[in-house]
C-alpha cells in the first residue's frame, strides 16, 4: 500500500489529513470523509493508488472539453471514493464503493503501466475522471509528471474541492482542468454537496487560470436548485472576471436520479442561461447532454461562422486555424490545438471500452 503525501500526525496514532477542506482528523483503523485514506498504525495510505474501477478510451468532447484539442481520443480513468455527497450524483456506485473493501477486485495499473497503454492505443492525452481524482492525488500526480515527459496532454475533470498547495503541485504537470462550479451560493453548495465549499471551487479556479492551464467551468442546472437568473448571473460574471470572456462555459441539462426529485431540465432553462452568461460578456456558452441541441456548436465571435460542429460526442467540421477563426481571423484566445486542419473524425468517435 502507498503511503499518503499531506498528513500530519496528532497524539500518538491519529493523523490529520491536509489534501482538501474537510481536514479530516482520522483516528486509527479509520478512513477521511472521501473514504479512501486510511490510517493504519498511525500512518496514513491512500488506498486507491494504482486502482483503477474504470477505463475508456473517449472523446476529448464527452469530458467536455470543446477548446482543448478537439476530436482527440483520450484514455480516461477512475478510481472510486468521492470528497462530496451530491444529491444527483450519476456516478454513485463508483463514487461511493464501500472503503472497506480496500479497492479489491479492481484493477491494478502503475503510472508508467498507464502512459504505455495511453500510447499503445494511440491517444495524444489522459484524463482522470469519473470520480473525483483530486482524492487521487498520489497516483496522479506521478502519473501526469511522466505523461508529460512521454508527450501527451494532462486533464483533470474535478468538482474542485482540494487544498490550494496540494492543486498546484497537480498543475506543475496537468494542461487542462474541466471544472465543475455547480451553483453560485454557499447554501447551494450544502443543500447539494453537503459541503459549503464554494469559496474553495472558486479559489481554485483561478489558481488553476494563473498557472496556465486550459480551464473549461460546467454547470449542470437544475430546476428549482440553481436556475434562477441570480445564480446564473452571478456565476457567469465570475468567470468572466476572473477567468476571461473567452473562458468556454458549459451548462448542461440534469437528469433526474434518485435523491433529487424534479423533472429533468428544459432546453429554454439552458438557453436563458447562455443568453445571460452572453450578455455578461462570456463569448463561449455551451448548451450540453441535450442531443443535437445547437447550442453545443462553436461559432466565430465575429462573423457568426460555424467553426467547430459537434455531432454526438465527435466533431464534424473544425474551421479554426493556427487558433484563428478560417474566415474572418479572429483569434480564437481560449483554444488550443494543433495548427493544421483537424476534420478527420468519425462521428460520432465510438466509444471503446478496454
Ligand atoms: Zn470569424
């Protein structure tokens, strides 16, 4: 078993763990409130290190990243245990296995075992995802440093919830950082998450901007939960502020699940919320998980062009070039890809399962 980074001992055999706000102070024999550290002995383990309950090969565009190398395959991996509690969690199974099982049965894979298979299938790019990866801290953080080395690109797709040291020691090695931000209040955040760390999410936003990584914020709405126009407002201004106009700002529909009971999300809440981040001054709002729905396209600023059609989960066209629009060369500040035409897809990219 690996031994955790960032922890600190109190009194004899309890230890206090410093990777994210919840400080968890862990008496022996126990895990943290993520359910995947655990104290042994007075020596804290990260328990999932080199577990991994899920892989895929998928499209860059399902994490969603839409300025960030479109139509790029990237090998995807999670492990279980969360650092939230979210009412409408899609992934619970994943998220919540049961700690006490110590990660058996799942698979096994070093970060080099990783950056192999990764270039063995002919990915450019990794992401840890699927559960929360900042509780995967150990094992992505080595794994990143060497994806790097070994050229590929680095993506995180996070709810956000980490200690500010502990996310910029991840961003020494990570190039994008799909983040959640799933409301604009603090009681939001509890009455969701259980956890009123929205101060953190937002923190962290901006540390990941300021130290260069691409960062894409999603939104999932849900009626009565964080749909008003205040919530909305406030939240789009934010990135504007604080991450850039250009900064892609995804809202997605919800779905219902079991513990939250409303209808699932009309496609007019979604685009009353891309008029109001529009008008706040963000240049690219996405509407998501609504099949076919425009508003998942990407058009020039400018000249109102299509530039990047999104099929499904693939892309169709792609008419940014050298990071400018093809037509009328507005550059397209947010975007990063490579310079040369990139229209070869499929779509929709099938999705493989390894
Ligand atoms: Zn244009």
């Amino acid at each position: 078993m690996k031994e955790a980074m960032l922890y600190e001992h109190i009194g004899r055999q309890t230890v206090r763990c410093r990777l994210c706000p919840h400080g968890c102070l862990i008496p022996e024999g126990r895990t943290g409130f993520c359910g995947v550290r655990k104290n042994l002995g007075g020596t804290l383990y990260a328990l999932t290190y080199g577990k991994v309950a899920s892989i895929a090969i998928d499209p860059i565009e399902k994490k969603p990243l839409y300025h960030f190398y479109p139509g790029t395959p990237i090998l995807s991996l999670g492990t279980f245990g969360c650092n939230l509690r979210c009412k409408h969690c899609q992934n619970w199974e994943i998220s919540h296995h049961d700690a006490s099982e110590n990660g058996e049965g799942l698979s096994e894979l070093t970060p080099e075992q990783t950056i192999a298979l990764a270039k063995k299938r002919g990915c450019d790019a990794i992401a840890w995802t699927y559960n929360e990866p900042s509780i995967w801290f150990e094992f992505i953080l080595e794994s990143a440093r060497l994806a790097r080395e070994a050229g590929l690109l680095t993506v995180m797709v996070t709810a956000g919830m980490i200690n500010p040291p502990a996310l910029k020691a991840l961003l020494n090695h990570i190039d994008a950082y799909r983040l959640d931000v799933k409301g604009f209040t603090e009681a939001f955040y509890e009455r969701l998450t259980g956890s009123p760390v929205l101060a953190n999410v937002l923190e962290n936003g901006i540390i990941a901007h300021e130290a260069g990584a691409h960062v894409e914020i999603v939104t999932n709405v849900i009626p009565n939960w964080n749909d008003s126009d205040e919530q909305l407002d406030g939240l789009s201004r934010w990135i504007v502020e604080h991450l850039g106009g250009d900064t892609p700002w995804h809202v997605t529909a919800y779905h219902p699940s079991n513990r939250v009971r409303e209808p699932p999300t009309p496609a007019s809440t979604l685009e009353r919320a891309a008029r109001i981040g529009r008008s706040n001054g963000l240049s690219y709002v996405y509407v998501g998980n609504i099949p076919g729905h425009r508003g998942q396209n990407t058009l020039c600023p400018s000249c109102e062009a299509l530039l990047v059609d999104r099929v499904g989960f693939g892309i169709g066209e792609n008419h940014i070039l050298g990071g400018k629009c093809e037509f009328c060369g507005f550059a397209i500040t947010s975007y990063r890809g490579p310079d040369l035409p990139y229209r070869h897809h499929t779509t929709p990219f099938p999705q493989y399962v390894l």
